[in-house]
C-alpha cells in the first residue's frame, strides 16, 4: 500500500494488538462457555504460537530483510496456502 504510514514489518504487531489479542480472547470466552473449548490443546497451540511469532519477529527484524522482500515472502506464503486449499477434499 503506497503512503502507508506503517512499515510491513510493524504489520503483524499492529494487527495482533489491534486484532487477533481481543477478538480471540472473546472468542475463546464464548467457546469455553459452551463446552468447545480444549484447554489442553488450547495451551500447546498458544506455547507454539508465541515460539513461531518470536522467531518470525527475530527474523523479519534483520537487516538484510527489506519491506519489499516481506511484501513478497507474504504474498508466496498466502500463495501456497491458497492453493492447498483449492487442491484438498
């Protein structure tokens, strides 16, 4: 997005505060009140998040990563998992 005021490695920091923190805070609420809610696996998949997410912030944080080169890591990630979805049952 050209003019934008926010680099694409603040991005996911702007969108987990903004975003993902309390809309899946509410979410798991709402789900935990009706029983749908594995605290267990709930628990294992946050440690792994909060690993991904610091390793990935250590890594698009480094010099030799450019905003433009992000833009294009994204766009193959998003890629990929597009066509996953299109080829699986």
């Amino acid at each position: 997005m050209s003019g934008c005021w926010v680099t694409q490695s603040l991005h996911p920091t702007y969108n987990f505060f903004a975003q993902i923190l309390p809309i899946g805070i509410l979410a798991a609420l709402v789900y935990q009140r009706n029983g749908n809610l594995n605290i267990k696996y709930a628990l294992i998949i946050a440690v792994g998040l909060i690993v991904g997410n610091f390793f990935g912030a250590l890594f698009a944080n480094q010099p030799f990563i450019s905003s433009e080169l992000m833009k294009k890591l994204y766009g193959i990630f998003v890629l990929m998992i597009g066509i996953r979805y299109l080829l699986s049952n």
